[in-house]
C-alpha cells in the first residue's frame, strides 16, 4: 500500500510522507516547545511541570488568605474583648453614679437629743415636711458624754423606751413638732430604768 500524499497550494511536486515518523517526531522532543508541520506543541512534561508551579501559586495564595484571614480574626476578638471591658466599666460607672443620685434623693437624716424635763421641738422649712425615722426615751450614753445630771442618778446605760410611733402620729407631715421629754408623756409606758436621768433621742428627715 503507497503513502498519502499531501499536495500544496501552488502544485508542487507530492511527496510521500511517514505518517508513523510524522505523528512521533513531539513524543521524541525534549521539555519545551516543538514544531510539527508548521504547529507548535507543548510536550507532557512542559504542561506536568506548569500545572504543578500553577498548583504551587495556588496554594501560596490559599495560605496567605487564611494567615490574612486569622489575623482580621484575632483582630475582631480583641476589639472585641476591648469593648466587652469598656461596657464593663461602664456599666460599673453607671452603677455607682445612679447609687450616688439615689443618695443625693434621700433626704438627709437629722439627729437631736433633748435631756429629760426640758423643752425642745423638731422643724423642717416649708414646704418640706418631717417624718420621724427613730425615736427613744432612756439613755444608751453615759451622763458625762450626753445630758450630765447633778443629782443622784445611777447612770445606766442600757436604758430604752421605743417612741417612734407615738412622735410619728404627732409629727410626721407637719413643718414642726414638739417633742415630749417626760415618762408621762408616753401614756402606758413603764419607766425603762428607774432613777436614771434620761433623754429623748430623735432621728427625722424633711421630705
């Protein structure tokens, strides 16, 4: 059987041509590019070693995202963690100033003692009015801290009628009030230390 014959534009002479040398001549090439009738090719290899650099390129961007990637990550948790610690403070800060305004709200506490037998009289300025937050007959301090007697007395110190509501029922919401200082004034009540000089101690507010 004869070779093909491969006839070009201009009719030139045919010329038979290998078709087994012709089809082997870029398997027999080294790397790189090849020639076969006028068409250029790349051989195995040249592609295997491309593919493996392009693979290479790949995976070098993949580890440069991710590193990229945990840093921004990182990043977030610690402004995070920065503003979880800053809401923290705040909210300390917010605590304190609403305690310290609930403070400045309540009113103030006032403390009088008046000494057995004498006058005396609890007062707020208008339109503020009293409110009786404790009140006693007896003595818890001794004469030479509070109300000294001249006479005989025995001085004692665990000595206390409990007044608040009797001076509650007479003074709260009034701009002032007198305050009783003898036994009798307490009806029904029995003398909480006999012969001690005593006193009346009363702690109010004006609201």
């Amino acid at each position: 059987m004869s070779a093909p014959l491969i006839q070009g534009s201009g009719n030139p002479p045919l010329v038979p041509i290998d078709p087994v040398g012709a089809s082997a001549i870029p398997l027999l090439l080294p790397l790189g590019l090849a020639t076969v009738c006028g068409v250029m090719f790349l051989s195995g290899t040249s592609i295997i070693t491309m593919n493996a650099r392009k693979l290479e390129d790949v995976e070098s961007n993949l580890l440069t995202k991710l590193l990229e990637c945990q840093d921004e990550a990182k990043k977030r948790e610690m402004e995070k963690s920065s503003l979880r610690n800053s809401l923290s403070e705040c909210e300390k800060e917010n605590n304190r100033l609403k305690n310290e305004l609930e403070e400045a709200k309540r009113p103030e506490q006032r403390t009088i003692i008046i000494c057995e037998s004498d006058d005396g009289e609890i007062r707020c300025e208008s339109p503020k009015t009293l409110k009786i937050e404790s009140a006693i007959f007896g003595r818890t301090e001794p004469e030479a801290v509070v109300c000294p007697f001249t006479g005989t007395s025995l001085d004692n110190t665990n000595c206390r009628l409990d007044v608040r509501d009797q001076l509650s029922g007479s003074c709260d919401g009034e701009t002032r009030c007198p305050i009783p200082t003898e036994l009798q004034d307490f009806p029904g009540a029995a003398d909480p230390c006999v012969g001690t000089y005593k006193y009346v101690e009363v702690t109010y507010t004006c609201s």
